[in-house]
C-alpha cells in the first residue's frame, strides 16, 4: 500500500473492512475465526507502525518504503455496523459504507454514530462515502437487471432470500430519479458515493456520468459521485 502511495503521488485511500465472507479469508489462506473487528484493527495497527518507519521485524533495516504522508494513506472503514463505526474512530479518517435499501434517514443515523464518534475521539469530523448498486432504465427492464446481478453477485446466500431483496435493493430507474437520489444524500452531508454497475452495457456507464456531471455543476462542490 505504500508502494501504492508512492505510485499515485500520494493520492491513494485504502478502505479496510472485516468483510461478510469466509472464502476471502479461506482464498488467501487465513483463518475465518480472525474475521473480528479486533483483528481487523490489529492488522490496522501493524500497518501504521510499519508507515511509521518502526522496526517491526528481524530486518536489517524497516519494512519501505515510507508512504507519501506521514501516517499512511487516508483509511476508510467499510462498515455498515455503528460499532464498528465507533470503534474506527480511534484509527480510521472515515467510512466507506454501502446502503442496500437506499434508506437516507437511516445513513445519515450511522453519519451521526460517526460524527459523534470522531469528536469524542477528538479528531476533525470523518470523510462520510456510502455505495449503491445502480440500473437504468424503465422500472421493469432496470429492476430485472438488479434481480439478475444480485442473484449472480449474492451467490452465497440462499437464492430465495436474494429474491426477497430483489425489489428493493440498490436503484433501479431513470436519469432524473438518480440526479434526485444523489440530492437526498447530499443533503444529509454525504461526501462521496460510489455508483455500482450491474450491467456489463457501456452505455449505462456514460449516462450515469451525465447525470453526476450535471449533479456535480449544479450542486457546486457538494457531493462528488
């Protein structure tokens, strides 16, 4: 990561999270009973001692090389839990979450586990990132399209219970009804979203990018989709 760091100028944002799945830990070939929100902030604390020039190991010399700024790369907890949220304060700069439901009062209720959670911990107030999985189009088309990447994505979870999901997970819709979702969370101090595809159609692309291109020039310096 500091590597990374060094690559993009300084530029790079790392988010770290304890993840849903036992095959990402069962990939690389550690141990799914280390998937606690205490390991995860262990790893968290290994890496910051090593950015710090800490000799952590038998080396001749620190693990290198030294990030662009001093601490590390700015790091973002992926959660959607408030304790973990809270427990992040004391080592992240933010959250990078996710809303399946696109339920804005209820994101701005975890920004405000987040928020107050940063102060008590005396730190500037946290960078506020949340995600959805988007389709366009007309509700039928756009809904399906969600249904059949859910399926394919959620392939963990018991196929009845993707279903139940279906309808009313991510957005699925037009161009003007994104442009008002995006306003709703830019309202509630949302900094940044993450736009998640669901089709492999180019196309889709380039309108979301429309719409967030107009979004961005209208709302002057708002939320940056």
């Amino acid at each position: 990561l500091a590597t990374g760091d060094m690559l993009c100028g300084g530029r790079l944002t790392v988010g770290v999270g304890v993840g849903g799945r036992h095959e990402d830990y069962l990939a690389v070939g550690a141990d799914p009973s280390t998937q606690t929100i205490r390991e995860m902030e262990r790893r968290v604390a290994v890496m910051k001692r090593v950015w710090a020039g800490e000799k952590i190991t038998d080396s001749v010399v620190p693990v290198g090389p030294a990030p662009v700024h001093s601490g590390g790369p700015r790091l973002l907890v992926g959660t959607i839990g408030p304790k973990t949220l809270r427990s992040a304060a004391t080592w992240a700069d933010g959250l990078a979450g996710i809303t399946l439901d696109l339920d804005v009062a209820k994101q701005n209720e975890l920004f405000d586990v987040g928020r107050t959670a940063w102060a008590q911990a005396g730190k500037p107030d946290p960078h506020l990132a949340t995600s959805f999985w988007f389709a366009l189009g007309s509700p039928r088309d756009s809904r399906a399209q969600m249904h059949r990447h859910l399926r394919h994505y959620m392939n963990w979870i018991p196929a009845e219970i993707v279903d139940a999901m279906a309808p009313h997970t991510g957005f699925a819709g037009s161009e003007d009804e994104l442009a008002q979702l995006l306003g709703r969370f830019a309202a509630v101090g949302t900094y940044e979203i993450h736009l998640i595809p669901t089709s492999s159609d180019l196309d889709q692309l380039r309108r979301v990018a429309d719409v967030v291109a107009d979004f961005s020039a209208d709302s002057n310096g708002g939320t940056t989709p």
